[in-house]
C-alpha cells in the first residue's frame, strides 16, 4: 500500500513539473529579434519567393511570433507578414532595394514557415502556409 501511494506522488510530481516546464522537446516561444530566427526567417522568406508563381518577388514585413524546437538539430517555427514588392522575379536585384507595392499591385500575406536547421547547420524549409492578410 504504502509504494503504491508513494507511486502516485512520484508520478504527481512528474506531471506537475512536466506541465509547468513544457514536455521536453515541445516547441518553446522564441525571441522574433534573435540573430537565429532572422536568418530562419530570411531562409524561409529567399526559398518562398523561388517556389511561388507570384511575378513579383515578397518581403518581410515583420517577424510576428516565433518558436523553436530541439530536435536532431532545430526546428524553427516562424510567423510572418510579408509584402509583394515592385520588383520582379529573375530581376537580379537585391531584396533589400526593393520597395513594397503601393496601390492595386499591394498584397500581403500571414505566412507560417518551419525551417529546420540539421546538426551540420544546413537549413531546409520543411513546410509553408500563408493566407491574406
């Protein structure tokens, strides 16, 4: 009776600290202004543009929320708004001079990207979803 009981205080105090510290390998809230979730985002953001059909090339807006996940290396999980610019695709132009589209051509999206980041530091965009904003 008695390890029974004692059982069931071990396995209550496992869960009450599994509960107020997050399951291990749980994605945990990250800081959107860290050096690690900006090259994420920018990773996310350079393979989008090369995948979509959109004629214009999108821009990161702002990093809305982030979260990253210790796996065989990390998972970053990464919110974002982003803006088609007036810059073309294929136009060898850097991202950074080109300016969001103003007017008619002005469209916005709420991206979620999941970049993961192997053990040798090569990243990989493992899935992608967006909606208008």
């Amino acid at each position: 009776m008695a390890s029974s009981l004692h059982l069931v205080l071990a396995l209550s105090s496992l869960l009450v600290t599994l509960v107020s510290t997050g399951m291990p390998g749980a994605p945990v809230p990250a800081d959107p202004a860290s050096r690690d979730i900006q090259k994420a985002a920018n990773f996310a953001l350079e393979r989008f543009n090369r995948m979509s059909n959109d004629a214009h090339i999108y821009r990161k807006i702002k990093v809305l929320s982030a979260k990253s996940q210790v796996v065989a290396g990390m998972n970053y999980i990464i919110q974002m708004k982003i803006g088609a610019t007036n810059c073309r695709k294929n136009s060898n132009v850097n991202l950074q001079s080109c300016q969001l589209a103003q007017g008619a051509n002005s469209k916005t999206k709420i991206c979620t990207f999941e970049v993961y980041v192997s053990l040798k530091n090569v990243m990989s965009l493992s899935k992608t979803t967006c909606r208008a904003a």
